[in-house]
C-alpha cells in the first residue's frame, strides 16, 4: 500500500511511534510517505519507498498565528495525487486530524476516495484535546475519520469518557523493535556517567508540567541520601531550568547530569538502573518501554496507560501521583541488593519483549486493510 504518515517530528513519543512505524511498513514492503513540517527526529534513512514531503507554512504579517493545517491539508491533497497515495494514518488528533478531514474532503470533490486512520496518543486527548477551545474540533474529526485507534485501554476509556465519539476505537499498544535490542552494546561507557558503585537512575521526557520534574528530583534526593547514586536527565523542555534550580538548591549540583535532546537513548539506558515516570498522567508511557527493553527497572505513578507497560512487583513499582516517599523507597527496594536489581532488569525485558513491532505491526496492517475498504 501507499501510505501518507502525519505526524510531529519531534522528539515526543507520539512522532517516534509514527515514525518507527513508518520504518517497519517500509521494510515489509509499503511505500511510506511523511508529511509533516521537518524530518522527523527517528528518520535517517530516506529511500525508494520511504520519502518525506515538508510542509511549508509561508510567514505572512497579516497572520497572527501562521495558518499549518491550511498549508498541511493542501501538502496532503497534492501529495496524495501526486503519488497515488492509498491512506492516510495521522498520528496526534491535533491538528493532524482535522487537517487531514478537510483533505479527504477536497479530494472527493476531485472524485478521489481517501480513508483516514486518527492513532491517538494521549495529550490530544487528556490534556490539550478537552479544552473548551478545541473540544467540538477534536470531537468531530475523531468522528469523522474513517478508522481511530488508542495507544492504550486506558486512553480508550478517556477518549470515551471525555467526548461523545460514535466511532468503535480499537485498542493498538505502542511497541519496539527487540531485533534492535538483541546485540549488547559493546560501548556502554557506564564508566563516563558514574563510579562503580553507584546507581544510575534516568529520567527521559520533554520536561512538561505533566511529567511532574521536580518528583523526579526529590525521588533520587532522598534515594541518594542512603545509596552512592547519580541521576541523569535527558531532554529539554520548560520546566528545564527550575529543574536544574532545585538541584542546585539542594546541593545536588553534582549528582544530577542534564544531556539535554538525545537521538541515542539506548547509549544512555544500556547503563542505566531505574528510570522514574512520576507523571501526572500518561496514556501508555513508551519512554517506561524503551527503558525496559533495555533492562532497566521502573518506578513510575499509577496513572493511565503506565499499568498496562509497567508491572507493580515484577518490572518496578507503581504509586500514586505524587508520592514522592513510597517511590523512593520502593526506588531503594530495587537498587539496594544487587540480586534484587538483576531480577527486576530481566522481568523488564521480559515485559517489554512481548511489546515487539512483529505482534503490532500485523494489527495496524489489518486496519489499514478495514480502512481501505472505506474507498
Ligand atoms: O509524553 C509526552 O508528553 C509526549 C506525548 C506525544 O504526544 O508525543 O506522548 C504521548 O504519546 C506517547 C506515544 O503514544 C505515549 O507513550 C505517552 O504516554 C503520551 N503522553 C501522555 O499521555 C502525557
């Protein structure tokens, strides 16, 4: 099939999901078509059936706010003619659905029949999506796609709960690539991060609010204060500089490193302990997953999709939002006894293994080919 991908191409878990995806339809054989503002951050390779369109928002000082969907639903309907594109999948109902329901629709003016597939991934739905201001937008191109898919239960039951959708929303976890995981890294440089005996606890996010950053922090200080440990924080986002602010405020100046973007995490996660997601909430919590598949232990709150990736007792721990003693504590329970950490790292790749894009890809191929039937 030909297959347009909308997403953002950003480092955010719903522009990685997109593009892992794309990769892997590409290599059974799809002809993968990107279309979004800048090549997305997980796309190196660009090849014979795997390209990628930029959409171009021309500035103009009338504009207040520079029209996107405008520019990205003319960038569909072109590319759509001009390579005889299949279906649609946009990833992140804001705006990309909405854009790509008013493509659809110009193209049938032309007598062009396109179904489209709307993955939601969590932020488009909990957190931006409900707002008043885009609610009745989001509600209707949800409807309106001819195919919606969560990345969770979890997210399904929100969607549900917070909108009045009409369509049936099929269930399709996120995944990894565990091909990419059996070699152990031969340059897992622990020693660059930490001495010998101390932990290396991570954090991986975009710093918003909802990943609640200063619980990361306190986590580890109170970790830190019992076992030798470094915490390392990778990403950028705006609560960045408070982040940075709390740690030097309780003299943790040298424990925590921030490395800010990184397009090589698993470099990062392969000597990693414990990573800790104390979100607020989270529709599934891929970075949990790309941190399990490489054996690293979890400590996470209990929200939204998170139980159905990370297993209280087996993987790590669960808690409730904001319970910055219980996962520190349940933090020491893993890391104290090394014993202890080993069989929480296998049982985290245990579970991360049965996420594998072989079980996944199948089930996004079986709703391109419902979708398809749309036409
Ligand atoms: O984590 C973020 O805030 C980024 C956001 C995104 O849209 O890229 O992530 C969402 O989608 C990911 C991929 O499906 C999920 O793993 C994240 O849990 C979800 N984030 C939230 O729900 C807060």
């Amino acid at each position: 099939m030909k297959i347009a991908i909308v997403c953002y191409p950003t480092f955010g878990g719903s522009g990685v999901v997109a593009t892992e995806l794309g990769i892997a339809l590409a290599e059974r054989g799809h002809e993968v078509h990107f279309i979004t503002y800048k090549q997305p951050v997980r796309l190196e390779l660009l090849g014979n059936n795997i390209h990628f369109h930029e959409v171009h928002v021309p500035e103009y000082p009338l504009f207040h706010y520079q029209p996107y969907e405008l520019a990205l639903s003319s960038k569909l309907v072109d590319t759509v003619k001009l390579y005889g594109i299949d279906l649609l999948h946009v990833h992140y109902a804001i705006p990309h659905a909405y854009a790509g329901y008013m493509a659809k629709k110009m193209l049938q003016e032309e007598g062009i029949f396109i179904p489209m597939i709307t993955t939601l991934h969590g932020t488009d739905i909990t957190l931006v999506g409900k707002h008043p201001f885009y609610k009745p937008a989001v509600n209707f191109s949800i409807n309106k796609s001819d195919v919606v898919t969560s990345v969770s239960d979890a997210l399904k039951k929100s969607t549900l709960d917070i909108f009045d959708i009409e369509k049936e929303i099929e269930v399709i976890p996120n995944f990894i690539d565990t091909s990419k995981y059996s070699l152990e890294y031969t340059d897992c440089q622990r020693s660059l991060m930490a001495q010998d005996d101390e932990r290396i606890i991570t954090h991986i996010s975009n710093f918003r609010k909802v990943k609640r950053i200063p619980d990361v922090i306190k986590i580890f200080n109170k970790v830190q204060k019992e076992i030798p440990a470094k915490l390392i924080m990778v990403g950028e986002g705006p609560e960045k500089e408070y982040a940075e602010q709390l740690c030097d405020d309780l003299g943790l100046k040298e424990k925590v490193l921030f490395l800010g973007n990184s397009t090589e995490i698993d470099r990062i996660l392969c000597f990693s302990d414990l990573f800790l997601l104390p979100s607020e909430s989270e529709s599934f919590g891929l970075a949990a997953l790309e941190a399990m598949i490489n054996k690293v232990a979890v400590i996470s709150s209990d929200v939204g999709g998170i139980p159905e990736v990370n297993k209280s007792g087996i993987s790590g721990f669960l808690s409730k939002v904001g319970d910055v003693d219980e996962m520190a504590s349940n933090a020491l329970k893993i890391l104290r006894e090394e014993a202890v950490l080993e069989k929480f790292k296998e049982n985290a790749f245990k579970i991360a293994s049965k996420f594998d894009i072989v079980h996944i890809l199948p089930l996004y191929e079986e709703v391109y080919e419902k979708a398809y039937k749309y036409r």
